[in-house]
C-alpha cells in the first residue's frame, strides 16, 4: 500500500504486472491461471486514477512499453480506461 491509503499505487500495479509477465516467460507453456492473472494485473493499471502528472506520464510510459514489448494491442475499451473518457464513434 502507497501513501498511508489503502489503495494500491501505480508502482505496486507496475511491480506485480511485470512479475507475471516474467512468470509467463520462464513457463514452458502458458498457463491458464498465469493468463488470468496477467489480464487481471493489466486491467488493474488501466483502470488505476494516477494521482498527479507524474502518475499519469508513469502509466501511460508503462503502457506503451508493454505494447512495445509484447505486441500486443489494446482492445477499444481498454484505450478508453487509459485516455479516461469514452471515445465517440
């Protein structure tokens, strides 16, 4: 926990989504509960409210070195979590 809250911060949602990534990796195959948990710790992030200028540059950066890294694209609602406001179509 961050800051004498309760809530989760941006570094510790960073930490643990990085863990499973690395997880995932070093498993001969990936595993179903290992997929879940990735999903999960992502989806924590994406929905994570940073707390300053400097939380929104740190999650948007982490972001885009995780699509960098794996390929992997974001679906629309997940881009609509990490903009903060639903786009229009």
């Amino acid at each position: 926990m961050c800051k004498e809250t309760l809530e989760t911060c941006l570094e510790e949602l960073i930490d643990q989504h990085i863990a499973t990534l690395h997880a995932m990796a070093d498993a001969a195959q990936s595993d179903d509960a290992l997929m879940r948990q990735e999903a999960e710790s992502r989806q924590a992030i994406l929905h994570y409210r940073p707390q300053g200028e400097s939380e929104v540059n740190e999650k948007l950066t982490y972001i885009a070195a995780y699509i960098l890294k794996t390929g992997n694209a974001l679906t629309p609602q997940e881009m609509d979590l990490l903009l903060g406001s639903p786009r229009r179509m």
